[in-house]
C-alpha cells in the first residue's frame, strides 16, 4: 500500500519496514528529530540542506523524500530547483539532471 502524502506517496518499502520495524524506526526519527533541533538553522534552511546532501550522494529515495518534504513545508519549485542547479557545478551535469528528473516527477499538490 502506498500512502499519499499530497505531493506523492511514501514508497512501498518504506511502510514495510515501519510495520515490520516500528520501534526502529520510532527511534530514527527521534534521532532526525533531535539532529534537526540541534542547532541555529531555520527548518527552511534545514530542509535545503537535507536536499543538498541527497543530490549530492545521488539517493534518488533522498531526494525524492527532501524535495517532497520541502513542498510540504511550503518551499517553492524555485527555491527546490535552485538547490538542483547549484548541485551543477559540484556533482556535474549528468547527476544533476537525474534529480532534477526525480524532483520533477512529484507532481504539484494540486495535482
């Protein structure tokens, strides 16, 4: 079963292991959650970083994930691009543009 997210859904696999592994995960995410309010970034800042690491270890699921949080959160599509461009420079043009091709398959919320 996959579960919509408004921007998408949360992969197959991801609800698998959350089902077979809850109090592991519970954990996880306790620990994204302290990393998260570690420190003097904003959550906008944050959640550009998080999709910054994700393109530049090329983690489709990652960016995939960031980019689709990032929306949630109310980023725009041109602040969730201009990550992706600056990921040019960086990682090259073949890697950037596989996750541009990942980002812009997440479909608008609207949509």
């Amino acid at each position: 079963m996959t579960i919509d997210s408004g921007y998408g859904y949360l992969p197959d696999v991801f609800q698998r292991f959350k089902a077979q592994y809850d109090e592991i995960n519970e954990l996880y995410e306790n620990l994204a959650l302290k990393c998260h309010q570690t420190g003097p970034l904003d959550e906008k800042t944050r959640r550009l970083v998080k999709l910054g690491i994700a393109i530049g270890c090329g983690s489709e699921g990652g960016i995939r994930s960031h980019a689709r949080r990032a929306l949630e959160m109310g980023l725009t599509r041109d602040e969730v691009n201009h990550v992706i461009l600056l990921a040019l420079t960086t990682i090259g043009f073949p890697a950037m543009i596989a996750a541009k091709g990942w980002i812009d398959e997440i479909p608008d919320k609207d949509s």
